[in-house]
C-alpha cells in the first residue's frame, strides 16, 4: 500500500465533501436533504471521489468502485443516527483503497 496516496485521498475526499456539504447547506434548504438527502449524499460522495481520483492521478474507475464499497459504512451510520462519523469511516476506507490502488497502478506500469 502506497500510505502517501492513502492519506492524500483521504485528506482531499474530507475536504472535497466538506466543500460540497457547505455549498448545498447554504444554498438547499434543510427540507431538500430530509427529501432527497439519500440521492444527494451518494451523489456527492461518488463526485468527490471522481476529483480525488484525478488529483492522485489514479484509474476512475478503480476509485469509484472503492467509493461505493468505502460508503456502505457511511449508509449503516445513517441508520445508526451517526452520519458524519460514518463519512469519516467510509472516508478512511477510501483512503486505504486508493492506497492499494496507487500500488496496483505502479505494478500494472511494470509490467508493460
């Protein structure tokens, strides 16, 4: 596991979400996200893995199959009544699968 791309991803994804919560807090009203806060937060989550995996310069598709494995821990705190600790958790997941990613993308260039 490459643990520099590991923590860079999960930096950028933290702070990527961060901005998006931001922009649609102050622009949505809260009666949005109690409607249509379950299409909007995997929205956001899948969009903000997207740029974090252009940034690292890492294979898109690799990164968002990790975001949607990453943010099943994130559905669960949901349901727990914990949402942003399981933002956090999913986005330390995501990290770690960027991390092997990173590695998987160096061994693929080694091979060709």
């Amino acid at each position: 596991m490459d643990r520099s791309i590991a923590v860079k991803a999960v930096v950028i994804q933290i702070a990527a979400v961060a901005v998006v919560a931001i922009v649609l807090a102050v622009l949505l009203p809260k009666s949005f996200f109690e409607d249509w806060g379950w299409l909007s937060g995997p929205v956001a989550w899948i969009g903000c893995a997207a740029v974090t995996a252009r940034v690292l310069g890492l294979p898109i598709v690799g990164a968002l199959t990790g975001a949607m494995l990453a943010g099943i821990p994130s559905i669960i705190a949901v349901v727990a009544g914990v949402h942003w600790l399981g933002a956090l958790i999913a986005a330390l997941a995501f990290g770690l699968w960027c991390g092997r990613l990173a590695v998987d993308r160096e061994l693929d260039a080694e091979i060709v």
